[in-house]
C-alpha cells in the first residue's frame, strides 16, 4: 500500500442534508472542522445544481478545509472548490485530469475491483461500504484487497466509528469518511474529535 502524507485525507465529512437550512449546514461543518475534520464532502443528492453551488460557495468561504463536490464538476469549479469526487457513473478520473488545475482534487469511489480502472490517476479513492452488515459490505479483507489494489490513498467508508476507525488505521487507510457519524451527529465537533483520536492512537 502507497505511502501516504496528506493531512487532508485523515479525517473526510460527508454532508448528509439541509433539513437546518445552508446556514445550518456550515455551522455543523465548522464544529466538525474544529473537532478535527480534514475535508467535506459535499454531497446532497436531491438538490440542483443552483443550490449545490450556493451552498458550496458558502462552504468554501467559512471553512478553511478543503471542499470537495460530488460527481459535478461544473459546480465544483463554480463555486472554487478545492476538488471533485467522482462515482462509477461518472467519467473516469484520465478524462478529466487535463482540464483541471494540478493541484485540484479528484476522488474516485471503488467498491469492487471493477471500479479500480476509473480511479486510476484519482487523488485518493474512497473504498466500501466497509462495514454494515450488507450482502455489499466489503469488512476489513475486501477493503484491505482493494486499498492495495488501487495504488493510490485509501479512505475507508461504511459503518465508520470510534470503535471501527482504529482497526481501519491498522489496516493501512490513509484516513476514514462518515456522514452520520460526524455531520448527522448531535454534536460534529465533538464526534470529529473522538474519531481523530482513534486514528491517531498508537
């Protein structure tokens, strides 16, 4: 598994919905920043593209973090973000490397081995659902497999938690992502803090 030094990849929030409005929205991430998220994730499935890149805008200027768009890259380069993160259904990673800045960004999700072709050349690759219970679920073997597999930072998602974050570490992730367990949580700061422990205790 590749060597990894990227602070941003330690700690990945996912947004999960605007039921407290945009402004809602961003104060939940700035307690998950000041806990010790390293990245957000904007993803809001049901949203258009207008509101996707209002709220983004609004992420960008009041987190000092990095902020990544799900699979639109239009509106990530609209509202200055820092990066896009692709799915198996969107273009592959070599397609839009070109047209974007070097320094921008660009995640891919790998859940089987089919979808390591399209990650090649991705900044970092989230790999699951890990745990859950699911017939999809990968646990610790399929996630070790694809990590290795993929060449590139592995960032463990499914089921993330106190309890489960360290054994991820072990397992050679570069970091971990959570939508409930960090912005779906009563207290994001707080719930950052804890799982930012866990992957740093030795």
């Amino acid at each position: 598994m590749p060597e990894h030094s990227d602070p941003r990849l330690g700690l990945l929030a996912i947004t999960d919905d605007l039921r407290d409005g945009s402004d809602g929205l961003v104060a939940r991430a700035l307690a998950a920043e000041r806990g010790g998220t390293t990245m957000v994730l904007l993803r809001l499935k049901h949203a258009d593209a207008l509101t996707l890149a209002e709220v983004g805008r609004a992420l960008v200027t009041a987190l000092t973090i990095p902020v990544v768009v799900s699979e639109r890259l239009d509106v990530a380069l609209a509202c200055g973000a820092a990066g896009v993160h692709l799915t198996s259904s969107s273009l592959p990673v070599i397609a839009i490397r070109p047209h974007v800045p070097a320094d921008f960004l660009i995640g891919a999700s790998v859940s089987s081995a089919s979808d390591l072709e399209g990650a090649a050349g991705a900044s970092y690759a989230t790999i699951g659902p890990v745990f859950g219970g699911g017939p999809s679920s990968l646990e610790m073997t399929g996630f070790t497999r694809l990590a290795r597999a993929c060449g590139i930072p592995a960032i463990a998602i499914g089921g993330i938690d106190a309890e489960t974050a360290p054994r991820l570490r072990s397992a050679g992730a570069a970091g971990v992502a959570a939508i409930s367990a960090i912005l779906g949580s009563p207290d994001p700061e707080a719930a950052s803090r804890a799982l930012r422990g866990e992957m740093a205790a030795p």
